[in-house]
C-alpha cells in the first residue's frame, strides 16, 4: 500500500489541522476500504478514517504536532509513515 499524505493547519484559535491523501496499489489504483490511522508521537491521541471509494481520506480535527500514519488492507503489506507533520 502506498499513501500519498498532505498536511494542512487552520489559524483558527483551536489551531486544528488535518492530514489528507490517496491510498493506491504499487500500479496506482486507489483502495477503497482501507483503514488510515494517525497517531501523535508523544501524546498517543489516535484518529483512524476509512478511505472512500476514490480512494481519498481526510482526519482533520487534528493538533498541531507530529504524527505517524498507519494505512491497512486486507490482503496488502501495511505502509507506515513517520514524522508527518
């Protein structure tokens, strides 16, 4: 499983962010159903999404920090990323 991750943060007072991306297959074809979980390192505060059936995920609602992002399919190799921002 490959996952593309992008990061975003709000300059609201909250100063919520989110992490959005892609989950696709080693040939490019997205994976609906797959689980993305972030974890904050230090905290350990867990968020875990589906992704759609475009194969596209949004956790948002999440604090400013570092995050390891966990991407899992029945039938596919787990993908870890670390030190998302």
């Amino acid at each position: 499983i490959m996952a593309l991750a992008s990061s975003s943060t709000s300059a609201l007072a909250q100063q919520d962010g989110s992490i959005s991306g892609t989950v696709r297959d080693p040939q490019g074809a997205v994976l609906p159903g797959a689980s993305v979980t972030a974890t904050q390192s230090g905290r350990g505060a867990v968020r875990t999404v589906s992704v759609d059936a475009q194969g596209a995920y949004r956790i948002s609602g999440l604090s400013p920090g570092t995050y390891t992002i966990r991407v899992e399919l029945s039938g596919f190799r787990e993908f870890v990323g670390q030190s998302i921002e």
